[in-house]
C-alpha cells in the first residue's frame, strides 16, 4: 500500500497471480463457463456455411442428419469433415 501524501514511497512490486488472468476481471464459475461455450456453439450452429463452423459443431449437425435419416445431408456433412483432415500415406 502506498501513501499519496508521502512522496517518498513507492509502490510494491507484488508478485502476480499464478495461471491465466480471469477474462472479465473476475473469475467465471463452471456453470457460468459451461453457459458460455453453449452458446457460442449454438450460435455457430446457427450458421448456413458448415465449412466455418466447429468441428464439435458440425459433429452435432452429423448427428442431426443420422438422427433425421437424411443420407444425402450425413454424406456431404461427413465429405466436409473428412476434408479437414486429410489423410496423408506415407
């Protein structure tokens, strides 16, 4: 603690922290976290474009599509999946 009226003091290098500085200056307790990242995802489930969404997004909607038994859907849902992460022989 410094005094303002004391011009000799100065302000103590205190030691910070450990881990990673809370995001909104306090810290997000698991269900305020898990909350967060529903809707982000939801909200990018929301998107028409699949080749910009999450891969956990996009296993969502292949599971959707399997669910509502549209083969055509699964089928290209998977393609754009499998592009992602080609497969490299060696």
């Amino acid at each position: 603690m410094r005094d303002d009226k004391d011009p000799g003091t100065f302000e103590l290098a205190l030691p910070r922290k450990r881990g990673r500085p809370p995001k909104f200056g306090y810290a997000m307790s698991d269900a305020q976290r898990a909350a967060r990242y529903r809707a982000r995802r939801a909200g990018q489930a929301n998107h028409s474009d699949v080749r910009k969404c999450s891969d956990m997004v996009l296993l969502d909607k292949i599971r959707g599509a399997i669910r509502g038994k549209d083969p055509e859907l699964t089928g290209f849902l998977v393609h754009v999946l499998w592009q992602r992460y080609p497969l490299q022989l060696k």
